[in-house]
C-alpha cells in the first residue's frame, strides 16, 4: 500500500481530484471565478519549465511535482504542501502523471492583508524556523485540505461564492499560519522583520526596476547595512539584488513583447536597457532563445 492511500485504497486526497479533474476537463491549465485560485492538470512527466513563483499555496491532489529554486529541488505530492512567499524565478517540472492518473493540484494565491490581519492580532507560528527560504514543503493535515475541498466544492453554487468565498478563504490562511510552515509565513507579514521589509522591498522594486539602482540605496530603504543586506537578499530570492532587477526588466520586456507587440529594440528601452544588442544576449540566456523567436514560440504554444 502507497504511503499516500488509505485503508479503503484511496489517497486522502481523492474528492478533491475529482473535483478538479472534474472542472478542468480537457484543459491543462484552468482559472476559476473565485480570484487567485486555479487547477493544473498533465498526463505526463515533464522537464523543468521556466515559470514565475509567487507567494501562493500548491497543492497537488495526485500525482507529485517539484519546483526549482536557486538550483534546489523542492518536491510535493498529497502527503504536502508547497508554500511561497515571494515572487522570484523557478522551474517547475512534473515527476509523476499519466494519462490514466494524471497530476492534478491546485493555486492559490495568498493574500498578504489576511496573513498580515491575522498576525496583528496575535496568531503566533507554533515554532521559530530555521531556516531563511522563501520556499518550502509543509506537512498536509485534514484540517487543511478540508476548507479547500469546500472552496472546491463552492465553485458549483456561484450565487454563495462572494458571502462564503471570503470565509473559507480566511480559514485557509489561519490553518496555514499555524500550520508547520507558519513561521516561515509570518516572519514574511509581521511588520518590522528582516523578512518584510525585503518583500516590501521587492514590492518598491516591480514598481521601480527601469530605474538605476544601487545597492547601497536599496539597502537604505531595506533598513539594513549593505553588508546584511546583500546576505538577507540572496538567501531569500537566490540571487543578488541587481540579478533580481535583470530579471524584473526581462520579464517585463517580455510582455511588452508578447501582449503589447513592441519589437524586441522597443521593449528594452521601456525596461531600462540602453542597448538592444546586450537585452537581446541577457533575454536568449534567461528563456533560451532570442526574443523573436521566443514571442514566436510562445504564440503558437497560446494557439495549439
């Protein structure tokens, strides 16, 4: 008997499959009515795919699945939860699906206000973590999967989601932050961290990343010494702050790109490169291919 199953030879999770095979279908990647929540579904193994992680819960119902960050594997299946707290670069990759048992999970996306709400008034993580990481695998427990499978389920009354949404919504982030992973959570919301006010940070740098920026200032505004600084901010996103603002810019540029059509030229001066011909090596490096042919690749990805 699989780790994963029960006495009766179900995974503890098979409602909730059901109910997300049952809503994607077909379809690969599915968005939902309730804001923030959506279900992947493949039906076999896959490479490592570039992919933007922002802080947000996973759950995979079946199957199992990993993400990359900062090179380091992180796997999840229906024994655990994958947690994020930051929005920095990752590949995700599938390890276990078929077409008769596909990998199915969910996203959902966290609300920093409600976390933040709920740290102000006095719900405490049961332990201190160890470690720095923005990314993290927690332990899955009935009273977790229960409000989601209602969430789930709330999806087939659309007249009870904007009275009943909010409420379930509010008890999946209060069993996240006493959850095994809630003072990775917390230390993210509370005001004054370390930890805050690099996601403050961050949050003032999507909002700044055509502008220069130097390291000294961004530590001024972090209010730490350059030094601390420098440590806090790579432990977290894996990578220095300015490898952080490359990537802000080539995102970005990529979009312009993909949902604007500038040309490749035009999308690298709106970001805040001064030549064409080094946005154009720096974006073949992140994506692999040249912007051109990425948009091009993309495209047709979008239309099969």
């Amino acid at each position: 008997m699989s780790e994963h199953e029960t006495r009766h030879g179900q995974t503890p999770h098979a409602k909730l499959a059901g109910m997300i095979r049952g809503w994607s279908g077909p379809a690969e990647d599915v968005s939902t009515p309730i804001d923030g929540l959506s279900f992947f579904q493949r039906t076999r193994p896959t490479e490592p795919d570039l992919c933007l992680v922002e802080p947000a819960l996973l759950v995979v119902a079946q199957g199992a699945k990993q993400m990359f960050v900062g090179g380091a594997p992180h796997r999840y299946d229906p024994s655990g939860f994958l947690i994020t707290s930051l929005e920095i670069p990752g590949q995700t990759q599938i390890i276990e699906a078929s077409p008769d048992t596909p990998c199915l999970g969910l996203v959902l996306k966290l609300d920093q206000r409600i976390l933040a709400r709920m740290v102000a008034r006095d719900v405490t993580p049961p332990r201190r973590q160890r470690d720095r990481s923005s990314v993290a695998v927690g332990t899955m427990t009935p009273k977790l999967i229960a409000p989601l499978e209602r969430l789930v389920a709330l999806l087939d009354e659309p007249d009870a989601l904007p009275f009943l949404a909010p409420l379930i919504l509010q008890e999946i982030h209060y069993r996240l932050l006493v959850s095994d992973q809630g003072a990775r959570l917390w230390s993210f919301v509370a005001a004054g961290t370390p930890n805050q006010r690099i996601l403050a940070l961050l949050n003032w740098m999507k909002l700044n990343y055509a502008k220069p920026l130097r390291v000294e200032d961004l530590a001024e505004r972090a209010q730490m010494s350059a030094s601390t600084f420098h440590q806090h901010f790579r432990e977290l996103t894996t990578m220095s702050p300015l490898k952080y603002q490359k990537w802000l810019r080539l995102n970005e540029a990529r979009q312009l790109m993909l949902n604007d059509h500038l040309d490749a030229a035009s999308a690298s001066y709106r970001v805040g490169y001064e030549s064409p011909s080094q946005f154009s090596r720096e974006y073949a490096r992140l994506f692999g291919n040249p912007p051109k042919r990425d948009i091009e690749k993309l495209r047709l990805d979008v239309a099969d």
